[in-house]
C-alpha cells in the first residue's frame, strides 16, 4: 500500500481501541510507564488500561523511517486539532527541526541530518519549544536501504563517477518525484563528505558541508539536465558527496529541511580542469598519496573474523555474515567490483577497536576469491559499510566512512588509474585456515530439539521454557508454546511453538510470534512494541540486526549469534547459530555445547540424565526448564496472554501429551511421511497430516544446514612462482595445484603441490629458472645419451642381419 494511502485509511479508522473510562493520569512525558491508574506504555491498548491522553502524548508517525541524510517529511498521528505556538521536533535530544501544521490540521515534523541509523528517540514541542512533552521514535536507515522513490537519481550514475576520465563527456541527468517536494520550483544543491581531524582520536570528526548550488531555480518536473564545468579550487578537496533538491525559496546550505538526496558517489563531474587534462595522472597522485596515509594507520586486519571457505558455510552462517548486495547470488549475481565472483557476504558486526568490515566472496563452484589471485577477490573495509555502535564519528558513520577509506581510494587506484596494485596489497582477503563454523541447534514441531551437540528429543509441554541461556557472553532465548484442538473437536495431545523472545546482555529484547490475524504469519515485537514492516525490512537495533521476509525473522546479535524463526504451518521453527565463544557456556532446552551429546539433558540442579532417558523423564527435563516470572522476556499485551502465561504456570501441570516411546505409529503414516519419526509422531498427536509435512520441512531443513557447515580443512594460499603460473586457485584439502613457467624459464621444483588433511601443502612453490634448469639439463644429456646408445644398437642389429643374409644368399647360389 503506498504510505499516502496508508495514512489517510489511519485517518479514516479513527483513533482506535478506546482508552480506559475514568483514567485519571496524563501520558506527558510518561509514555512506557504501566504504573498508576492507566497505563502509557506499548501493551495497554490490547489490555484496556490506556490513559486517556496516550495518543496525545506517546506518538505513532507515518512515515516512520528515513534516509540518516534527513530531510523527510512526517505526519504525526492522531493528535487532537488546537491552536499551536509553534512546532520543534528535537532529535535525540540535541537535534532541533522546525516542524509545521497543514490545513487540515495535521502536525509534521522533518527528520534531520543524523550521523547514526537506528531507532532515534524524538520529543515533540507544540509550544515553540518550551516543552517537550511528547515523544516518539524515528527509524533512520542507512541510504542505501531506502527506496529509489524517496531519492533523486543520478542517470547512468556510472558516467557521473568517469566524468572527465576517456570517453566520458557530455550532459548529465539527475531525476526526481516531483509529488516528493510540494513545490513549483527547486534548488538543486551539491553536499561534500569529509572526515578531518587525526584518525583514531578524539578530534576526529565526520562533517556534511554545503558546497554550492548547482541550478538555483528550476521547474519541479521532475529532471534536469546540464554540462558540468570544474568548479572552484576551494571545492575541490572534496571527492565524495551528493547532490540535495529542496524547494527554491529555501536558503542555500539551509540545514534539516524537507528534500531528496541522492546517492553519495565520487565527484568526478566536478573535479578540476588536472583531472580532466590527464585523468590517469591525477589519480595516481591521490593513490599513492592515499597509499601514504594508508600505511600510517593501525593495522584492522589482524581483528577482523575468518572468511568461511566455502559459499555453502558463507550462506548457513547467518549469525556473522550477511549478503553483500552488491554481488549477490539471489539477485542474478551482478558483481560490478567483483566480476569473477558470483557471491560475496559481509560481517555482520564491525571489528572491535577500529570499527573495520569484512568482506567475502565466492565464486560458482563453491571456492572463495582472493585478491592474492584476482582483482575480483574480496577485500576488507576499514570503515564497515554498515557503520558502528555508537556511531556518528569516524570511521563508524554509516556508508560514509566506508566510503572515504574504502570506496573512494578504490576509484583512484583502480578504476580511474592502473595501480590497482597498491589497492590490494593493502588490502588483502581474507583466509579461511582459522575459520571456524557455527554450532546449530533448532526447536519445531510438535516440540522436537535438536541440540548443538547432536542429541534430539520431544518435548511438548504447555507454557514458556528457557530454550538457551548463556553466561559470558549473556544471552537468553526462551520459547512459548500452546496446544489445539484435534480435528475431532477433543484437545490435541500436542504443543506447538508459537513465540520465540531473545535478548543478548543490555541489547533490545525482540520477540517473533505468530500473528493472530491473516496476512504476514508472523508478528515481530521491539521491548514490547509491535513492529511495522511496510517501509524497512532491515533495521538496526540496540546490540542487534534485524531482518525479515514475509515467513521468516533473521536476528544477528554482537556476539556473532544468530537466530532464525521462520513460521511452519501452524507453528514456529526456530534456529540458533552460536560461534566457537559459546563453548561450554550454554544452558537449557537446546543443550550443553561442548561436543558431547551425553550431558545435553542437564537440569538446572546440574544433575545429567542420561541419553537413553524415557519420553516421560525428558517430559520432567523440559518442565524444569520453565521460565521464571522474573526473568520472562515475554510480552503480555492481550487477556488471553495474561490469564494463560502470566498469572499461571509457566509450566502447565495438568496437561498430559503424548509421549513418543509410548505410541504406535501405522505404517500408513511413517509411509506419507516417508520414515521422518517426528513428522511420523506429529500426524498421530495432532491428526493433521500438513502438521507433519510442516515438521518434516523443517527437520530437512536443519539437516541440510548442518552439513553446510560441516568444517573443511584449508591449507591457505599458495604462491604462483615468480615467472612462472598455476592451473588453480583451489586450496582445500584434496585439491592439487599444477605449476608451469612462463617461455624462456624452465620449472626447478616440483611439478604439483597438493593439500593434505592436517592443512599442509606436500610441497613448496617451485622456481622459474632463466633458460634450462639443472634438472632439464640432467635430461637432455641422460637423454642423450640414450639416443647415442640405441643409435650404435639399432647399427649392430642390423649389420647382424645383413651379415645373416649374406649366408643365405651364398647357399642359394
């Protein structure tokens, strides 16, 4: 639904859900508080226990996210018409907008230019900014998450970035949605990006600057052409930047009003008449200029994690590593700077001290892509592309810094000059020999688990139980479940999955439930708050990521584990990916990680069941597990919710399932299931064959993601020899790499290397010798003397023969 439309059915719909009658207390400045006669906070609307004045003061925002460059325009939901003084909107509380109220009585507020993505709390003034009773929050989303409408286009962008360089001359279009800007005419504006100061100190800082204006006044119809001319020498210490289209009778460089911004991309458009006169020149200078500064900055290789070595592992380990979509395999696999690769991912979490990225590609037969080998090869950022926690200061600014020390440096060493050479001994891909897989465990069904160390078993109480807790570092995830009724009409003997809540140390708590109503299955909570996803599928959150599609939520946390939950039929299925960190730490439904299935049933005493417990002893395993009223990190925002979880048990113990040891499955049933036991046992404890199709979807899939991050043993990279060349860039164990020499050298070496299992070469890279090496001498003269010696062999045989036939013939005669 477009967002117009989405606000005026809003508008239509009214209010909503009636606050309670009689509440006495106000919301200003108490939005999240249950405490008091009414409530302020998230759940009260599904409960009724609303201050009458919520809406007021604690504010819903259409739309609610926005490009971190600012300049969107919001309504503010459902506050009531009154005579305004005067509307500032203050952004994390030192960031102040001028808001204004339409003729229909709507307040509007335009988000500014932020340093930083996330949720950005906001307060709302209506009486010119002498309080600040009303608060709300802001979604800012890195550029280039947000949608090509809310953007002016650069056309071709590629030519606005070669502009001046062989070939590239002429006009250039920029293009925009004229119902974006409520104006006659524009302004079109040109913003540089700098980063000054001494890099890793305090003085560092990140700065959007003004630079001039490119059309003063023209039509808003939506395009505008022109020749673009060097521009003035005080300008030109800016590489990078974006052009900005705002209404005309705005002031130039007016901060934090309502306008489209485009891409941020390299200014070679405008660069001076140097550039233009030898292109190749000029960039070579700013490489190796770069080249200087790179080599006085802190080394951020040595912190970055291990590339996985295959694109299998690079694909199932969700929690660390997440799709580069700029070369992504899903998407048809258009790697502009990585043409040999088909798939590249990059590290969720940035590096700890310098903020640096990593980057991996893959190329089509499952191999990763050095830059060792290929220019297409992987590199590292020393700025993440995605930035850093807490943000808004170098190298942690949100595309930005990725830019300055990644992106730009790239224009000028290898696309605008050749001395691509320098861009990647700096820097380099990354390895695999010290990558180490994920540990999976998973929950779905009729509960089934699957714990990180193998062992699986049922469980399917009724209530809200500790699937995994973890000390150092902190993490709890806990699940919920629920039973139904048969298609009989008599109550299932069966629990089924039905909500997932995960908080990890002081990060967010989020829950993933399914929804009640049809559409989207599934419904994703934000400390209690449900979350839209009609504008952002992605979002970055406090000590989490957060991604979804229509049936499934992809959570990657800071420590580098991940959870997916995705719905199957009527249930959930959940996921979690801890890395090598967890090691012997972990708690709870899905096990002990440490390798050994035979303690994975620990009670919270610490005493061990042992493998080979009962389904009833197990029934008892599972119940100790419940989670405990204090420490649930669910939310209670319906009656139904707080008369069956909160004010009961957390474990039901009236309840009384099945147990898998104790029923007889017919072969009809383990034949449509074709032999999968728990679809086998689901189908007789709910009737529902579906349900256990469903089950059997979700088993297959964890088997198959466990044996895509089976470990691989990798011997690391191997040299060409100088000279000289290799058959192929494989160096997993069992690979054999083949050597030649380029004319005019002959190999001294062996032949062939090949990786073995312990992560060794068999042999070292050979050399290229100038002219014939000692071995191919050996050869030529053994061989040559083998030729002597059969030349004088072949002599004798035959003066034999002939001797032979002269004896003949004298008989005859």
């Amino acid at each position: 639904m477009k967002p117009w439309l989405l606000l005026w059915t809003l508008l239509l719909l009214g209010p909503g859900p009636q606050p309670t009658t009689g509440a006495q207390n106000s919301c200003a400045q108490r939005c999240g508080d249950k405490n008091g006669p009414c409530s302020c906070h998230p759940t009260c609307g599904g409960l009724n226990t609303c201050c009458l004045d919520v809406r007021d003061f604690c504010l819903d925002i259409l739309p609610y996210s926005g490009s971190t460059m600012g300049g969107k325009d919001f309504v503010v939901l459902w506050l009531r018409p009154g005579a305004f003084q005067g509307i500032v909107c203050k952004f994390q509380d030192r960031v102040l907008t001028r808001g204004w109220v339409d003729s229909r009585q709507q307040v509007h507020c335009v988000s500014p230019l932020l340093y930083e993505s996330g949720l950005i709390p906001f307060t709302l003034s209506l009486d010119n900014g002498r309080t600040f009773d009303r608060s709300g929050t802001w979604l800012a989303v890195h550029p280039s998450k947000v949608s090509e409408t809310e953007k002016c286009l650069l056309v071709n962008e590629t030519n606005w970035q070669y502009y001046g360089t062989a070939g590239i001359e002429g006009t250039l279009t920029v293009t925009w949605n004229p119902d974006q800007l409520p104006t006659h005419s524009v302004a079109i504006e040109l913003w540089g990006y700098q980063e000054t100061g001494q890099p890793y100190s305090q003085d560092w800082t990140a700065q959007w600057s003004f630079l001039y204006t490119l059309a003063p006044e023209v039509s808003n119809n939506g395009s505008f052409t022109f020749t673009p001319r060097p521009a003035a020498p005080r300008f030109q210490q800016w590489h990078v930047g974006a052009l900005r289209i705002l209404d005309s009778t705005r002031s130039h460089g007016e901060k934090d009003v309502q306008a489209l911004w485009s891409n941020e991309h390299a200014l070679a458009w405008h660069m001076e008449e140097n550039f233009r006169a030898d292109p190749v020149a000029w960039a070579r200078n700013q490489c190796l200029a770069w080249e200087k500064l790179e080599d006085q900055l802190p080394d951020f290789l040595e912190e970055l994690p291990a590339c996985p070595c295959t694109l299998t592992q690079a694909r199932a380990d969700t929690g660390r590593f997440f799709t580069d979509y700029g070369c992504d395999i899903e998407n048809g696999s258009v790697c502009t700077y990585h043409p040999k690769a088909v798939h590249c991912v990059r590290s969720v979490q940035a590096s700890p001290r310098y903020a640096a990225g990593q980057q991996c590609c893959y190329t089509a037969d499952n191999m990763q892509l050095l830059t060792a080998d290929s220019t297409s090869g992987s590199t590292p950022d020393r700025g993440h592309d995605w930035g850093a926690p807490p943000f808004r200061v170098p190298p942690r600014v949100p595309g930005l810094s990725h830019w300055l020390y990644d992106v730009i440096s790239f224009y000028y060493c290898c696309l605008w000059a050749p001395e691509c050479h320098r861009y990647m001994s700096r820097r380099p891909s990354s390895g695999c020999q010290n990558y180490q897989p994920p540990r999976l465990a998973s929950a779905f069904g009729d509960p089934h688990f699957l714990t990180f160390d193998g062992a699986n078993f049922t469980f399917n109480g009724r209530g809200e139980y500790v699937l995994l807790e973890a000390g150092l570092p902190q993490l709890s995830v806990q699940g919920r479940t629920q039973s139904d009724m048969m298609p009989n009409g008599t109550q299932a003997r069966g629990t089924r999955l039905v909500a997932v809540a995960v908080q990890e140390g002081p990060s967010d708590v989020l829950e993933v439930r399914l929804a009640s109503r049809s559409g989207t299955p599934l419904q994703v909570l934000l400390n209690q708050r449900i979350l839209s996803f009609d504008e952002q599928s992605w979002m970055d959150l406090k000590g989490m990521f957060l991604s979804t599609t229509d049936k499934r939520v992809s959570i990657m946390l800071s420590s580098g584990a991940g959870l997916e939950v995705s719905s199957q039929g009527s249930s959930l299925s959940v996921s979690v990916l801890l890395p090598e960190k967890f090691q012997a730490r972990t708690r709870g439904l899905l096990g002990t990680l440490n390798g050994n299935p035979e303690d994975d049933f620990t009670l919270r005493s610490g005493r061990v069941l042992p493998a080979s417990a009962s389904a009833r002893q197990l029934f008892e395993f599972g119940a100790d597990w419940a989670v405990r009223n204090e420490s649930s990190l669910f939310t209670y925002d319906s009656r139904f919710l707080v008369n069956n979880f909160l004010y009961r048990p957390k474990h039901d113990p009236s309840y009384l399932p099945l147990f898998p040891d104790e029923v007889d499955t017919p072969p009809q049933v383990d034949s449509l299931c074709k032999g999968d036991p728990f679809c086998s046992f689901d189908v007789v404890a709910t009737g529902s064959l579906s349900v256990g199709n469903a089950t059997r979807t979700a088993h297959q899939l964890h088997l198959n993601r466990v044996q895509s991050l089976q470990p691989v043993v990798s011997c690391g990279w191997l040299a060409p020899p100088i000279n000289g060349y290799k058959n192929n860039f494989q160096y997993l164990a069992g690979s054999t790499i083949h050597f030649g020499c380029q004319s005019g050298y002959s190999l001294d070496g062996a032949e062939a290397s090949t990786c073995q299992a312990d992560g060794t070469w068999t042999m070292p890279t050979p050399k290229c010798q100038k002219g014939r090496s000692y071995t191919v001498l050996l050869s030529i003269i053994f061989g040559g003397l083998a030729a002597a010696l059969l030349a004088v062999l072949l002599y004798l045989l035959i003066q034999r023969r002939k001797g032979h036939r002269d004896v003949l013939w004298g008989s005859r005669a």
